[in-house]
C-alpha cells in the first residue's frame, strides 16, 4: 500500500462514521423540518377516494410521472410516499446528467431529461442545482476508440450534440488530467450533473402546481385488483379506488410486486463515491471541470464545489449485492440510510483515478457514501404496464434514475394519456423477463452488469453470467457444444456453428470476426442443400373461442387466414405505428396459433389481452412458448429430406407455401407451416418439446445423402436482407408507420372490420409520406452495417440505416434505411459512416435475390409461355 493509499485510509478512518448515519444527521435540518411540514399538510388534506392514476413511490422518477400526467391535464393523480420524498435511493445520488447512451431509443429519455431539468427552475420557482460543464468519455485503447466511432454514427442522425476529440481538447476541458495514455475522448456538450434531493423537490412543487396530491408518509399496506380493472389502494390513511396503479418504489419493487403476485427481477446492488476536501488546484479554475469518465479504470469524476467526487464500478468478484433484502425484503424504516463504506473494495480504481487525475493524490477525503441503487438483470430498467393483470404499471430498476426521471416521467405519461407509447422503448419493456428469471440468475446478472458498466460495447455483444436459464430447447444438449450461442429471452439459440480448423469462441469486433467465414459457409448449405436451424425461442400463443376472428381483426391489420392457411399480420398502435408482427394460422374454426419474436412474448401478449378485457371478448388466450419446440429446415434439399420421413405429400400441389397441415414425421405429430425466414424452400415444424430431439436425430439422418448440416441465426439474417424480408424492432417499430416501411401489401385498409390505426393509416395516406425505407448496397473494407449508422449526402446527414449484413450471394454489404422520398429511387448515390468512415452507397431493386416461391413462379410462368 503506497503512502498515499495509507494517506486516504487515515482520512477514511475518520469519515467513516459519517458514512453509517442516516441523512437526517448529515444534512441540514431545514431540509428535515420543512419535509416535515409537507408530510403534516398532505395529511391534513381531503383524503381523495378516487384517482385515475395513483403512483406509489416518491423517489425522482415517481414524482417526475406525477409532474408529467398533472400537468399534460390528468387531474385526478395522487402519488404515495411511504415515508419522506427521495427515501431509498435517490437521496443520495451523485447526480449525473449526460445525454449519451449506447442505445438509441434511450437516448430520446436523457435528452428529454436535460432538457426539462435545463426549464424547472424557471417554471416551479425551485432551485435545482444543475450544472452543464460538458462530459468526456475518455479512451485510452484502439478498441475503445473504435467504439467511440461506432457511438459517433449512431449519435449523428440524432439531435444530441456529440464530438469525438483529440487529447488537447480534453485536456482544455479537464487541465488536471494526465493524458499521457489518453487517445481520444467523446465530448458530449451539455452533460453535467444535478442535485437530486432539490430536482426531486422542483417536480413535487410542479405536481402540486398543476393539480397532483401528494402524500406522505402514506406506505401502502395492500393492492387488490377489482372484477372491472380497477384497484384499491389501501395505505393506513383509507383506500383509493384508482384506474391505474404505477408501481416506482426503486428497492422496495419486489415487496410492491409480491402484493399482487410478481417476483419482480430487481436487486439492491452497493455503489460507492468518494467525497474530497477543497483541493487547490481545482478551487484556482476560471471555470467548472468537465465531468469524465475513465472507460478503462471504470469510473466517473466530477467537480464538486471546490473538491472532486469520483465514484467506481467494480469488478463482478468485487461488487456487493443486498441479496439479503431478495431473501428477507427491505428492513423496516430503511430509507434515507446508507451502508458502511468499504474502501479497500474501491481501492484498485482510486490508484488508477489517481494517476489519471494526480492532484487526488494529496486531496482529503471528507465523505464516502454508501448507498443501495437497484439493478434488473440487463441493467435496464421496468418501464410500462405489466402482462398478466389489467393497469398495472412499472416503472422500477433505475440504475440511473437522475437522467432517467425526467424522460421516463414524460414517456409514461404520454403512454398512459394517449394509449400508446410516444416511440419505441421495447428494451425497457417490464414483459421481457418471465418466470424463468430466477433469483440466482437475477443475481448472476446484476453482477456481471455492474461489473462490466464500463466494457466496450461491441455489436453482437453477449453476456454469458446465469446461463443457461431453465429455458432450454429440446435439441440444445445437441447444440451446446456445436454452435456459439445466443440468449434470446432467456432462450439459448445457436448464433452459428463452428466445425474442426474454425477459430471458435465469443470474439467480439467493431469489424469482421471469427463468425463471418462459417456464417458464410451456412448460407452457402441453405442456397445449395439443405439445413436445420433451432427456432423454439419464437413465442407461441393460442387465440380461441366465440370471439377470437373478431378480436383478431380488431387486432389485426390484414385479414385472418382460412383454416389450414398462415399469413403475416401486423398490430398498429391507434396512431398507425407498427407494434409487432405476428404470423398467424387458424389451426381450427375459431383457433388460431400466433407466433411472434422472442424479444416481443410478454410485450406482444399484453396488448392482446388488454384488447380483449377492454372490449369484453369471449376468448380463451393462452402462451404455449414453454411447450412448444419448433425447428426449422429450408434450402433446396430440404423437401427430399422430409419426403423420407413421412407419408404426407410434401410437393408443391400437394402442401403449397403457407399451407399448415399436421403430419406424421418418424412417427411423431408434428405441425408443419411451408415458410422460411430464409427465403429458400422450407418449413417450420412445431414440435412437443420433448419429441424434438427425435424429430432432429432423424432429419439429420436422413439427409445425410443431401449434406445436410446447421446453420444459426447469423446465416438466417443474412438470407432474410438478402431477400428483402423486414424485420420488427428493425424496419419496423413504434416509430414507424408499415406504408413508410413497405409494407402496404400486408395492409388491408379496405377490410370491414375497423382495425387498430385504419383511421390514422387513411389519414397517413391521404397525407402522402415524408420518407420511405430503401434499401441499399454498400461498397465497404471489413467492416459492415449493423443498424441505426448514419446516412450521409453531400456532407448533410439525411436518414439512418435499420440493420445490415454481409450478402454473401453478392459478396456485398447490404442493408435497409430510411430516406426522404426524393432520395428513395433505384440509382440514388449516398453514404454511410462506419466507424468514422464514410463508405459509398446505392439505393437499388429489392430483393437482391428472389425469394424461392418467386422464383418458383417465375419459372412455370416461362415454360407456360414457351
């Protein structure tokens, strides 16, 4: 231990006290006398029997919602604190704001955040501390920097400003900083960072301005649905009968959620920083420091006052969970206490913030602070109602909640007071996670998220802590040790399949990697013979009853299928944006089998259970995702292959494409559907998980003669671009409209039922649109498009790619994007930056190669003709 490190623990002995008592005894007692004020006046108010929205959980992202609805003119919004407003974690927060965030629909919520936060003061009369002295995310690697390019054009088809740096610019911004090992940084103008106790009070001021009742303390001792979707809120003061309930309790989620039967997958997770003393040199600055955040040391710094707070993430083995509080809940009267300090766990990253920062070194530390902050398993939080129960709402798992607050109090309030989310959040969606998130690999997870906050963000990034989970299909014993898995919804699907000499292992690259040559090798068997791909994370669900044709074409906007027939069919939100893509089969009169993505089950299902309560449809709904496996086979050989294991006549008169018919497969029932997401002759087989390995074990079999082989869903990609095939949360979201992304054949405006968002469609249309999906090939080096690149003409940025891949039929990168319409013609030139390259590209005819059934047509329509 270095002197210095002995300089910092002497200074720790002596603050470590401090660090244990509640807040009551370190901060000022007008703060603790005037909240006491405010908790006496809620509870000499009228007690409100009724609300439309009741909010439990005073924390900033609750009493942002309250704020939010209030004054978008909900008037009958009350919030429950169950002790005092910013008890739990909010208190006590280091209160950063940046507009940057690696995803892009998040990036919506920080701007929306800042941008509230930069007008509060002004509105509510409430100071709130907000400071805007620009952020750095500093790189000190070759991958970092490349990771920064990648953010860059991801960032540049957005509003937010964002500058990839030199270190003299850096150096500008933050004078104390060693930048001898610094490369690059990103610059990000703007960011800063608030004090969360006065931001929090500012949004209570604007609630209660514009009509919101706030009380506390007011815990809430029970929830209990009623026969019409209501709720009754019951709290030692009476009960509110509400319309909807928003569960923001931050780490007493899991207590609120068991009150009506969730076991929702948050855990308290321990977060340090540290305080110093007024350090001379940064008390001597014309101007606030920027804040930075040290990637490769894992933490961040900014100036506070005239000293330095910095606050580290630790390793996974390092880093504390509060498992206790899964196991046995949240002590009683925890609120506004911390946990006792522990320096020799930060120890590593305070040696390495020093040498970045060196006047550290000599600085006191006067504070550490302690404090839980709540993780879910992919460190995202639980935003939006819940499947299951009707007008119940989450908005829980902030690990962030500062910069989140202001724009998910926004976002939700939209959603609640318009009936549909103002844009696409789907990987914040509460429904992601099911049962089989379990606490130990909830646990697992929020170790490995915390432990891996600062790690570069490769593409095709996967996370390998609490897996398998106990989804698995039934050919995965067959797979594992084949194929690099991928986790989708808790799923373990085959990426791609590596065979002897192939380098193997997850190899993450911004660039072409180990996956590419055998990706390639399986799209070549699918184009040639035949292959088997696992499909079972697809969700499952059957529709049926008196009512199900009704609620679907309410549903729905193209028309149901016939009996033994499957289409593709799309839910629109009520102002024509595109929600999920479902296929779907009417198996029997009246019964239908929908699939959809792995991604979309819970957020899929709800929207079709809360049409059918809401509309009182006779139906029965139940999800068969668990039970069902489904494999897929396609390529040219596939029909040889099946043809040998069953009676059924598989040519084309005999099952023609879409067609579904049960069939005896080695003398097991399966379903079988004539489609494939690769374009190529296929099937989907829906198979009782456990007949699926034996169904495999005999396709292999068979098709020995054939070459038949796997392939995974990197191949699959490929083929489906290729083709020209849509995908959902890519070419279509919550942002878009299906006549902007092609999809007017699958749109039946002319239907008699009155479909979700016909009338706002026929209004699009009458409108005309502003832009279209294109789709483009690129000329590019060893690099290709993901989605969400920026797209570039004549130094303008004009539209964004939707996702891309290497066409290996070509031998040419391809992707979609939008344009605007007079960029949208076959011939049009532009350019898309990949990693701070801008490479050159052309709008050209889709498909780039016909899809089977095509070709197949085209065929028989020649020799007609000849």
């Amino acid at each position: 231990m270095s002197l210095v490190c002995s300089h910092l623990r002497r200074d720790l002995s002596a603050c470590r006290g401090i660090a244990r008592l509640p807040l009551r005894t370190i901060c000022c007692t007008s703060r603790k006398q005037a909240e006491q004020s405010n908790a006496s006046s809620a509870l000499r108010k009228r007690w409100k029997d009724t609300a439309d929205t009741v909010i439990i959980g005073g924390g900033c992202v609750g009493v942002s919602l309250a704020y939010h609805l209030a004054k978008g003119g909900m008037k009958d919004v009350v919030l429950l604190e169950k002790s005092e407003l910013t008890a739990g974690s909010t208190w006590h927060a280091a209160g950063l704001t940046t507009y940057y965030h690696p995803g892009i629909n998040l990036k919506k919520v920080h701007y929306d955040s800042i941008k509230l936060y930069e007008t509060l003061e002004a509105e509510t009369g409430q100071a709130v501390g907000f400071h805007q002295p620009g952020s750095v995310r500093i790189a000190a690697s070759a991958a970092r920097v490349d990771e920064m390019k990648y953010q860059m054009t991801r960032t540049h088809w957005h509003v937010t400003e964002q500058y990839m740096i030199g270190p003299e610019k850096i150096l500008e911004l933050f004078p104390l900083l060693n930048i001898d090992k610094v490369l690059a940084g990103l610059y990000t103008p703007g960011d800063g960072h608030i004090d969360p106790y006065s931001l929090t009070m500012a949004l209570a001021a604007g609630a209660r301005m514009y009509g919101a009742q706030i009380y506390n303390p007011a815990p809430v001792t029970a929830l209990n649905p009623t026969a019409d979707g209501k709720w009754d809120v019951q709290t030692p003061h009476g009960t509110i009968r509400a319309n909807r309930i928003v569960n923001a309790t931050g780490f007493w989620a899991r207590e609120v959620g068991k009150m009506i039967g969730f076991d929702h997958p948050t855990i308290p997770v321990h977060h340090q920083y540290v305080v110093t003393a007024t350090v001379p040199e940064v008390k001597s600055l014309k101007k606030e420091l920027a804040v930075i955040r040290d990637l490769e040391a894992s933490y961040y710094l900014r100036q506070e006052r005239d000293g330095l707070l910095f606050g580290p993430y630790e390793s996974m083995e390092k880093m504390v969970l509060q498992d206790s509080w899964v196991r046995d809940g949240v002590p009683p009267g925890f609120g506004k206490e911390l946990f006792e300090s522990d320096l020799d766990r930060i120890m590593e990253h305070v040696e390495m913030a020093m040498e970045m920062v060196p006047v550290l070194k000599k600085a006191d530390i006067i504070n550490i602070v302690s404090g839980p902050i709540t993780y879910t398993p992919d460190l995202l939080p639980m935003v939006g109602p819940h499947q299951g129960v009707r007008n119940y709402w989450t908005a829980i798992g902030f690990g962030y909640g500062v910069i989140h607050a202001g724009g998910i109090g926004k976002f939700l309030s939209d959603w609640i007071r318009n009936g549909e989310p103002p844009y696409d959040l789907i990987e914040c969606d509460p429904n992601r996670y099911g049962k089989w998130a379990e606490v130990p690999f909830m646990c697992a997870k929020a170790r490995e998220s915390y432990g891996f906050n600062n790690v570069v963000g490769y593409p095709k990034e996967e996370r390998f802590a609490g897996r398998p989970t106990s989804r698995k299909s039934g050919v995965y014993e067959l797979l594992k040790d084949k194929a690099s898995m991928g986790f989708h919804a808790g799923w373990e699907q085959p990426h791609w399949f590596h065979k002897p000499g192939d380098d193997i292992g997850y190899k993450p690259s911004f660039r072409r990697t180990n996956w590419f040559g055998p990706a390639g090798r399986e799209c070549k068997l699918v184009m040639e013979k035949v292959g088997v791909i696992d499909l079972t994370p697809f969700a499952k669900f059957i529709v049926k009853g008196k009512d199900s044709q009704r609620l679907l074409d309410r549903l729905f906007a193209n028309t149901m299928p016939k009996v033994g027939l499957t289409n593709i069919s799309h839910m629109l939100t009520p102002d024509g944006r595109v929600f999920a893509e479902v296929t779907i089969t009417q198996l029997s009169p009246g019964e239908f089998l929908l699939i959809t993505g792995s991604g979309s089950e819970g957020h899929d299902l709800r929207w079709i259970e809360a049409e059918a309560a809401d509309g009182a449809y006779d139906v029965d709904i139940s999800n068969v995702t668990e039970y069902i496996g489904v494999l897929g086979i396609a390529g040219p050989k596939s029909r040889k292959v099946l043809q040998k294991l069953t009676d059924e006549d598989l040519s084309d008169a005999g099952f023609k494409f879409l067609h579904c018919k049960i069939i005896q497969l080695a003398g097991v029932s399966v379903r079988a559907i004539r489609i494939s997401y690769t374009g190529e002759l296929g099937w989907e087989l829906y198979i009782e998980q456990k007949n699926m390995a034996a169904v495999y074990q005999a396709m292999m079999e068979a098709g020995k003669d054939e070459g038949i082989d796997n392939f995974g869903t990197y191949a699959m990609s490929s083929l489906r671009l290729e083709k020209g095939f849509r995908g959902w949360g890519a070419e279509m979201n919550c942002d878009t409209n299906p006549l902007e992304a092609g999809l007017d054949y699958f749109i039946k405006l002319n239907k008699p039922a009155d479909f979700i968002g016909k009338a706002a469609l026929l209004e699009i249309k009458a409108k005309g649109l502003k832009r279209k999906l294109s789709y483009l090939s690129l000329d590019t080096d060893d690099v290709d498009p993901e989605g969400n690149e920026t797209i570039w003409l004549n130094g303008k940025v004009v539209g964004n790619t939707t996702s891309g891949a290497y066409s290996y039929s070509a031998q040419q990168s391809l992707a979609f994007g939008y344009l605007p319409l007079e960029l949208c013609s076959v011939g049009q030139k532009v350019e898309v930056e990949l990693l701070g390259r801008k490479y050159p590209a052309m709008v050209i005819q889709e498909p780039l190669v016909l899809t089977e059934p095509t070709r197949t047509r085209l065929q028989k329509k020649a020799k007609g003709k000849a």
